[in-house]
C-alpha cells in the first residue's frame, strides 16, 4: 500500500530460520509480532521477494500439477520457481494466517507490449476492499533470458484501479469491476472504456464460488472468458486448459458411477451364485442390487454422452467404459429376466431354478 512505512516489518521479515520447512511454519514465523492483515501479509510478501529466485529455465514450463501443494512443496524445496509457484505460495501462506486470498491467472503488457507468456499473480481482501500482490515481478525481472533478483516495492497492495494498466485476469470477475475492460482494450492499450457504466456484478459470482463444483466454476469461467474476447493465443490456451479440465472431471465422475455400478452386479452375482444365502436375502434386497447397478450405469453412460475432448488417451477411456457398459447392461437384462421368474415363482420352489441352473 503506497504511502505506508514498512522499514520495521521488511527487516524483521528479512530471513527465517533454515529448519523451518513448510508455508505453516514459515507463515507463522513472519506473522508472530504482527496484528493487522496487511502487516502480516506483508512480511510474507517481502520475505518471498528477497528469499525465491525466478526459475528462468522454466519459464516456459508447461508442467500440469494435480495439486497446488505441488506447486508450494517444489518452490519450498528449490527456492526458485516460476509465477504459478510463487502465487501458490504466497496463497498457502495468507490461508496459515486466515487472510481470503486469491491466485489470478492472466497476462500482462510492459512498456506497451503484451507479454507472450500467460501470469499469475494474487489478490487479497482486507478491510472490505480488493488489493493486488505480484510477488514474482517484486522479486526482479528477466533481462536477455538472465534473471536479475533485484526487489522492486511497486507490486504491493495496489488498487485494482491501477494494476489493471499492466494485469488482465483472463477471466473478467478477477478485475473487481463493475465494468470489466474487454481484452481487445487491454492489449490496445485504450483504457477509456473504463469510465462507462455496466452492471457486472463481479461480487454475486465471487461469493457463488464455494457452492460450485469445480466443474461447474470452469464451466462459468470459460463462459465469462469467452463473451470477455478471446483474443490471443494465452487466452485460448486458457479456455482449452478449463474444457479438457472439465472433461476430465466429468470423465473421473462417470467412471466412479461405473466402477460403483460394478461393485453392485458383483455382489449380486455372488449373491446368485450362493443362491441368495439360500434363499434367505430378502427379494426387496436383490432387487434393490440389480435397480442401483443399471442406476449407476446409466448415470455414467449418461455422463460420457456430455464429455468433449479432443485428447486420444481420454476418447480411448471413454470407448473403454461405454463398451463395457454395453456389455453388462445385457447381463442386466438377462438378470432381470431371471429376477421376473424367481419373484414369480413360490418360495418352495425357488431352489429348482437354480438346480436346473436357469438364468
């Protein structure tokens, strides 16, 4: 935040101790002595600028991490990562000392030229107002692909006002706007559109975010990303990342249902097999077993039917599933068949169907 003196903070924030290895330890460390939010987070902040170092051999990583912990766990150990890691650490740090923090992914544009290489960076929510943190670009700066650390005090706290002259979220809710500037203005360089009246209520789809799936949060991002322009190669990389990410979770959902499916039809077939524990499981039992088992089949059938993907390895998973689907559903049928005989037919005389081994 401009103006404020944090000479007594930043020196106490120089160095941790070299036994203290996770963001918990260290965050907790930095924010001992301090009090208010924006003191804690800047210690953390000055801290990661003077003690992480750009990975410039990295720069144009394009790693996929399952998990942000990676991210925090590999930046930890190194010392140097790339903006996903410092954003993911400087995140992991603000949740240790309950600061609502944010990773923003976009582009940027210096000196009137788009930077090529999609950014990230974060945005804290402190005293009911949004401020922005780059702790990447605070840590120095890439000059004739040689990275020199050198701390610049120009990427703390600032306004959302001001920062959007050099940081365009990809997706518009992360500008804090009610009126959102479109790509195209962004990488024109014509601010002006900002002075208009909209009614882009950025804060109703922030507060919506901890009632979605993750599904659900991509799919509205990609929506807002699109109608906001798609405008360059980093943007589109962006909305094709959120389209496989989507069909890779509505895949993984499909194939629980039907491995659950599975589970089902194999502890009726072993019911069956043992003759329904001599007929003493309850007929309401078995054909509850036979109704979740299709249930579930159709559910993942269902949910492979809305998978789009453009990527061979998850088509040829898709085939997999649909093709066994097809062949147990015919089991089902003939299950069923079976189950229509045996309720049918009086207990007494339940056991000749088996002994003549019908079904």
């Amino acid at each position: 935040m401009m103006g404020a003196d944090y000479t007594k903070i930043d020196k106490q924030a120089e160095s941790v101790p070299g036994n203290l290895k996770t963001a918990k330890e260290i965050a907790r460390y930095l924010t001992k002595n301090l009090h208010t939010p924006t003191d804690k987070v800047r210690a953390i902040y000055y801290w990661m600028a003077h003690a992480i170092r750009y990975d410039v051999a990295n720069m144009n990583s394009k790693k996929i991490y399952s998990d942000p912990q990676e991210l925090v766990d590999e930046v930890l150990k190194k010392r140097k990562g790339i903006c996903a890691n410092y954003s993911a650490l400087f995140h992991a740090c603000c949740q240790v000392i309950g600061v609502q923090s944010y990773i923003i992914e976009g582009y940027t544009r210096q000196y009137d030229k788009i930077i090529p290489i999609a950014h990230s960076w974060n945005a804290v929510y402190i005293d009911g107002k949004f401020f922005y943190i780059d702790v990447t670009w605070a840590a120095g700066y890439v000059r004739e692909n040689a990275y020199v650390h050198h701390f610049r005090d120009n990427y703390f706290m600032i306004s959302p006002a001001d920062f959007i002259k050099t940081h365009m979220p990809f997706d518009p809710v992360w500008q804090f706007s009610n009126n959102p500037l479109p790509h195209k203005d962004f990488e024109s360089g014509d601010f002006s559109s900002l002075k208009r009246v909209s009614n882009f209520n950025f804060i109703d789809s922030i507060n919506g975010l901890p009632g979605l799936s993750s599904v659900e949060k991509s799919r509205r991002e990609n929506q807002r990303i699109i109608k906001a322009g798609v405008t360059n190669a980093m943007i589109r990389d962006k909305v094709v990342q959120n389209q496989q990410g989507i069909a890779t979770e509505e895949y993984n959902a499909a194939a629980t249902d039907f491995n659950k499916g599975v589970i089902k039809y194999n502890e009726y077939i072993d019911s069956k097999n043992n003759q329904f524990n001599k007929l003493t499981i309850k007929d309401e039992k078995i054909l509850e077993l036979l109704s979740s088992t299709r249930q579930l089949f159709e559910s993942a059938q269902q949910m492979l039917f809305n998978v789009r993907t453009e990527k061979n390895e998850l088509k040829n998973s898709i085939r997999s599933i649909e093709t066994s689907i097809k062949r147990l559903t015919k089991s089902l049928d003939e299950e069923d068949a079976f189950m229509s005989k045996y309720i049918k037919t009086p207990k007494s005389l339940r056991l000749i169907l088996f002994y003549r081994r019908i079904g």
